[in-house]
C-alpha cells in the first residue's frame, strides 16, 4: 500500500512537514490548493476581517479547493 500525504500550506511552513513525511513513508505527496489563492492581506490573522481570520471563526467556511487528484488509489 502506498501513502499519500495531503497537505494544504499557503506560506509553505505546512509543505516542509508533508515532504519530511513523504520522504519518511516513501509517499506521494499532494499539494491540496484553494481556487481562489490567498494573498497576504487575506493571510494577516492580526485583522479580524481578514479571509484567513473570518474562515478560522467560522468553521461551516472553507475555501473551495481545485479539484485535480486524478487518482487517489
């Protein structure tokens, strides 16, 4: 069986652990990424207006993601 390490990282602090996972169970990795890409505003938590804070206190708000795993057997 293979291992599929999904991860999701807009300033890749996130993808630095997933490739140290990858690397650890010889897996695949996959990079889960939002339609709409975030900026540095949307990212700055110290706004509470921001997208990133406004999703972080609402947790029925997700970002719709690109939808291109082909094949996840």
């Amino acid at each position: 069986m293979k291992n599929l390490i999904a991860y999701f990282s807009c300033t890749n602090t996130t993808k630095e652990l997933a490739e140290q996972l990858a690397s650890l169970t010889e897996g695949d990795i996959y990079k889960i990424k939002p339609v709409q890409e975030y900026t540095n505003e949307d990212l700055n938590w110290e706004n509470t207006n921001s997208r990133s804070s406004i999703e972080c206190e609402d947790r029925s708000i997700r970002p719709e993601i690109v939808k291109d795993l082909e094949n996840i057997d």
